[in-house]
C-alpha cells in the first residue's frame, strides 16, 4: 500500500465507516495449485450492503499486497473475489462519500479506489471476480478491473449508476467498460441506463454484454465458479469474448457512437446536467489511451464533480427518495389502514383501465370496473387484458399469473357489484358534479368503511365530498400519467378526512409500490401548482412579446427534462389552459391566465414536427396566434421573475401547511414532474441562485445545499 499519511484527508470520512472487511481462504485445486478465495462481507445482513469506504478499501488493498508477495512465491496460482449472500458490493457508501469536505480529499478517494482495485490486475497471477449478488457502481468495478467475471443468473442489479448521482463511475469504469466490451455497449451501461430511472442489468445482460465470461444458477454458483476458475487455470478452457480489445472497432464507430449519445443528451435532457457529458468526455477518451491516463482522467472529473452544487444536490434528492419517501410526513400509524380486499374503478377509459390494471398486479385482489355502458366497460376489459398478455409475452410475469390476473378482473354496469369493495376509485371527467354525482350515487351501494379516493388533479377535494353521507371515507389520490411508470402518488387529506382512510391510503399507496406524499386539499396540490408557476411564466413571456425559442432558452438552467411549451402539448394544450385557469381562480395576483393559451389550444399544437414526432420549429399558425405583444423580455428577466415567483410560491405553500416541509415539495417534484437529481429538487436550486434571498430573505435550507472549494 502507498503510505496511508498521503490519505489523512479521507480518514475524517472512515470514523464511523460500517467496515466491509476482506476475508481470504486457500483453496487447493488438483496438481498443486491453489486459488485464495477473497469474500467481502461487512458483518451485516442483506439490508445492509457491502459499501466500500477509506478503510474498506485500504483492508482490501493490504490483503492485495499480501497475495501478490505469495503470487512471488509460487503459492499460489489464481486470486478470486466474490461477496456475502447476495450482495458483492453495492459501490461507495454515498453518505460518507457526501461529507467529502473539499476538491482534494475527492481527488484523493478517487485515486485510492484506482489504486487498490487497479491491483487486482497486478498480483502476479491471474484474478477473478464471482459477481453473487448486487453489484453497483465501485462494486462493478471491482469486478472490471480484475481479469475474468462470472456471474450468477439471479442477481437483483448490477449498474453503473453515478451519472443518475452527478458522478461518473470513478474507479475505472470509464475506461475499462468501452475497452472491455466496445464503446455503444458501454454508453448503455454508463449513461443511458442510468438516465432511464436508474435501469439495471440482469445477470444474463451481463453475459451477453461481454462483462462476464461465465454464468452460473445461484444453488451452486460458487462451486460451479470455482471450478471454472480451475479450468482457467489449468489451460483446460481459453476464454473467448465477443469484444476482445483487438476486435473493437475504433476507426469510425467509436467517435460515430460517442457523437450519436451527444445529440441524444441535449435532446432529452439538455446541456445543465454536467455528469452525462464529462462520463462522455472519457468514454471518447479511451478510445486511445492507456490505463494510467484514463485512470488519473477519472480522478480529475471525479474530484470536480464532488465539489460541485450539482452532487450535493444529488445526494439530497438520493436521500429524500431513499429515505424520506419511505417514512412520509405526517402519516398516521399504519395499524389504522382497512383492509383492502377488493377494488372498484369508477370509469372504463384509458386512465380507469390503467388504474385497474396497475391494482389487480400490485394487490392481487379482485378488482371491478364500471361505466355508463357495456360497450365501454368490455372496451376497457379489452385494454386490460392486452396489457396482461404484454407482460406475459415480455416475461414480466408467467402464465398462471397472467391466468390469475385475467380471472381477478371484472367488468359491470351494475353498481350494486360494488357492494363488497373496500376501496373505490373514480377516473371520470375533471368535473366537479360529475364526481360528485358518481360517488354520491356509489355511495348508494358500499358499506359505511369502504374507501372513497379521487384522482382529480386540480379540483377541490372538498368539494368533490361535499354531498356525500359520510365524508371522511374520501381521499384525494392523485397518480402521475403514466399510471404504471410515474413513482409518485399525491394523498390529499381534507378537513373531514379520518385517520383510518388517510392510513389506509399510504398503505395502499406503498402496496402499489409507489411514493406517497401526503397535501393539503389547495389548489394544484403540489406537482401542479408549481408547474402552473412555470408554465404560466413562460405563457407570459409569450404574450409580451417574446419568442418560443428565447422562453425555452431562458427556463433551460433549472434543468427540466423539457422545455415549458413541450411540457404543455405533453399534457395537453386544452388541460394545460384549464389548469393555469384554476390556479389565476385562486390566486389571481399570483398565476396567470393566457388566453392566447385558449386559442392554442383550439389549433392543436404549438410546435412544427416531423413523422417521428420530432420538432422541427415553431408551427408558423402557433406564431400568428401570440403575435402582438409589445414588450418582449430578455432571457435573463425571464429567468428572473420565474425564479422570484417561484421562491415565493413554495415560500407561501409551505406557510400554509400544504406539505410539512420543503423536502416534501421537492420529492413531489423529483417524483411526479422528473425533476433531475443533479438540481436536486426546487429548493435547492432557489436557495443557490439567490431567489430565497431576494424573496423572503432567508433560505429554505441551513445551510443551502452547496457545493465545496
């Protein structure tokens, strides 16, 4: 090992480390030879991974060192790595990783975790790594820099996940995954999975990827392992990869490749995130460098990236999804929450049959729909069970499931078939009485304890409940389209809502495998209200004067996964005007009304696409519409006033209890408006650009979630 003094900075980080400690065992293999089995294990059960901290690494390193003096020998003759039961390692512990004080200790965790992996190619003989269980971030790593993998056909994930994280996998990956198996498998691996909600590879990805050279089932994984390795060993069996180093293309396809995922990049996320374009930097790098220049490369990038606004931001939002999405704010103990038994769906239409759907998976309770007809309600039985048969043909589920699913599901224009429901939902049109007509009229049927939840989006929860018998059993529960896909739910609890239903609810919610935050019943909840504050500002600009392109321009920097006026024909130009009418109803000194937005509306579009769905430009009729205002705004004025009014929108919700705090809000927006990691949320980013200050001249956060010199 080098000299520990030349990382004193790390060991502030190493205090309280959960130590995965390098246990090594010989095992003898006929003729003489024997392999030294490493397996990590830090002590813990499978809830607590193998994290690699300052001392872990610095164990492993000493235990490295010591194999290859035996190596020297003649002792031994392989070295293998593997982890505890299901987990080899799951990277670097990010809450030590997030205390990193300043550029130089991040430069210096990047250059021991080069140093000590990287020695797994330098012991003498040759190394492998049995991948057995979770492998992420400097947990692939460790298996990258050794030189053959196997890996267990039942591993939950393995990934790279650091761009997700505003990092870049810093202890090799950059330059050993594209040299290992070619550079479009490694911009998969690197960057697309992760910018795809964190996607991660099966065991059998893994193999046809070229990362591992063996796959094994997990009942005798490690023998079967082993027993390769000794045919390795032995001469008996020569490895053969798909990409071996002198088969990778690098002439044209490299460059093509790298050039391709740029273009992606800004289309799809634009250009403030910084991780995916500096892993892009390297990965175009290692086209023609060697180990040490594309290792001391990482180090640099790795060390910048610590340091910087947008990784604090990220490990905030890391934290609020991991933790506090877990254990929401004000939701009551959940040996209140009803069983849920079966389910009814008020409505037959696209987001009924979703909902459907997405209870009878997750619950596996009978599950029944109704609508005005029977031609709508086989409509949506049709949808359902098409879906069924997708996921069966896409092995998301097997046969006997897809049977169960299908037999669980049922379809009605009787309401007395709810009678026996515990929990109803309504997906009916976003119209106050025609919700208050259906649940008055299902009322008719349920027993006084069944559930009643509303998927409204923008009316008053209230007042959805205000003739029913017994208010209390309504809850606003409020899913993000797509149902299946979006992470979050908005519980809306009103003045009359009871403990039991709000439980139940967060129960639900969780069974559902989706996030829940619990709101107050107010205009927009959460998600809706901020983005009004958004896209009415940008409508704003619009009708001042100014051009599509210089507003899309101006609201770039907060880092959105689309511009405002994409966002509006997303959701729909008719919806988007009725929701920023909702909000100018309730506040209207503080949210605007565009009746430009109206007659946009009416036209149908406001960009120009091609076939694909493309844009092209701005739709020339959209242009006549808007056309007229006298006061165009810069980019900076605009960027400006929205970061002021949204300051001081979050500032008042927050005043008014909407949520318990800005933590809340900010997980809102991460989960149900894609809202990137790197910025961390809103109140993150208000409080870094000033507009806290200028507002009501504080921060939402002490101290402001920054970066470090």
């Amino acid at each position: 090992m080098r000299n520990d003094a030349e990382f004193d900075r790390l060991q502030g980080l190493a205090t309280d480390e959960v130590i995965t400690h390098s246990y090594t065992r010989d095992i003898p293999f006929s003729g003489g030879r024997t392999l030294v089995l490493v397996t990590l294990d830090n002590g813990r059960d499978h809830t607590r991974p193998n994290t690699l901290g300052p001392q872990t690494l610095m164990e492993f390193g000493s235990v490295l060192d010591s194999l290859a003096e035996r190596a020297a020998r003649g002792e031994i003759a392989g070295v293998a790595v593997t982890g505890k039961p299901y987990i080899l390692a799951a990277g670097a512990d990010l809450s030590r990783v997030g205390d990193i004080p300043d550029r130089e200790t991040g430069l210096q965790m990047g250059r021991l975790g080069h140093q000590v992996l990287g020695k797994l190619g330098e012991l003498g003989v040759p190394s492998f790594v049995f991948i057995n269980g979770l492998a992420l971030g400097g947990g692939v790593e460790i298996a990258l820099n050794a030189d053959y993998r196997t890996v267990d056909s039942s591993i939950p994930a393995f990934a790279l996940p650091e761009v997700f994280l505003g990092l870049i996998p810093g202890w090799g990956g950059a330059w050993l995954l594209p040299n290992l198996i070619g550079i479009e498998n490694a911009l998969k691996v690197i960057i697309e999975n992760p910018l795809k909600n964190n996607r991660t590879l099966k065991g059998n990805e893994v193999l046809e990827l070229g990362i591992a050279d063996a796959m094994f089932g997990p009942a005798n994984f490690l023998e079967n392992s082993i027993r390769w390795a000794d045919d390795v060993l032995s001469g008996r069996l020569t490895v053969k990869r798909p990409n071996q180093p002198g088969k990778i293309e690098r002439a044209v396809k490299w460059d093509a490749a790298v050039g391709i995922a740029r273009k992606m990049l800004e289309s799809k996320i634009g250009t403030v995130a910084k991780s995916p374009y500096r892993a892009l930097d390297l990965l175009k790098a290692a086209k023609n460098t060697d180990k040490a220049t594309g290792f001391a490369a990482e180090d640099e990038v790795l060390a910048d990236l610590i340091a910087g606004d947008q990784f604090r931001a990220s490990i905030y939002a890391f934290n609020l999804v991991q933790k506090r999405a877990k254990r929401p704010a004000g939701a009551p103990e959940k040996e209140l929450a009803r069983p849920v038994t079966k389910v009814g769906v008020i409505g037959a239409g696209l987001m009924a049959s979703q909902f459907a759907l997405l209870f009878v998976r997750r619950l596996q309770v009978p599950v029944v729909i109704t609508d005005l007809d029977q031609t709508r309600v086989d409509k949506g039985l049709e949808y359902i069970r098409d879906e069924i048969d997708a996921l069966l043909r896409k092995d998301r589920i097997n046969a006997d499931e897809a049977n169960r699913l299908r037999a669980l599901v049922t379809g009605t224009t009787n309401k007395a078939d709810f009678a026996d429901c515990d929990w109803v939902i309504e997906a009916v049109f976003e119209e106050l009485s025609v919700k208050q007509q259906v649940f008055a009229e299902i009322e008719k049927y349920i027993s006084p304890d069944a559930v009643l939840a509303t998927n409204t989006s923008s009316l008053s929860v209230t007042a959805i409940g205000a003739e029913l018998a017994h208010p209390e059993r309504l809850v606003g529960f409020h899913f993000f389209n797509p149902v299946a896909v979006m992470p979050l739910i908005e519980v809306v609890k009103t003045d009359a809502t009871s403990d039991a239903v709000l439980s139940t609810a967060m129960v639900t919610a969780a069974a559902l495998k989706k996030n829940a935050v619990i709101t107050a019943d107010t205009p927009g909840f959460v998600v809706n209200r901020v983005l009004a504050k958004v896209l009415g500002e940008a409508m704003h600009a619009v009708d001042t004067g100014t051009p599509f392109e210089t507003v899309d321009k101006a609201i770039a920097p907060l880092g959105l996964p689309m511009s405002a006026f994409e966002l509006l024909e997303l959701v729909g130009l008719k919806v988007g005007a009725h929701v920023l009418d909702t909000h100018h109803a309730a506040f209207p000194d503080r949210f605007y009304r565009s009746e430009n937005l109206h007659e946009l509306a009416e036209h149908g579009r406001i960009f120009d696409r091609d076939g694909k769905g493309k844009i092209k430009g701005v739709d020339k009729q959209a242009e006549k519409i808007v056309r007229g205002g006298t006061s165009p705004m810069s980019e900076a004025e605009i960027l400006r006033r929205l970061e002021d009014g949204l300051a001081d929108e979050i500032h008042r919700m927050l005043e008014d209890g909407v949520v318990e705090a800005a933590e809340d809000i900010d997980l809102c927006m991460i989960l149900g408006a894609g809202w990137p990691f790197q910025m961390g949320g809103a109140t993150p980013y208000l409080d870094r650009t000033g507009a806290s200050e200028r507002v009501f001249g504080d921060t939402f956060h002490h101290p402001p979630i920054k970066g470090v010199a």
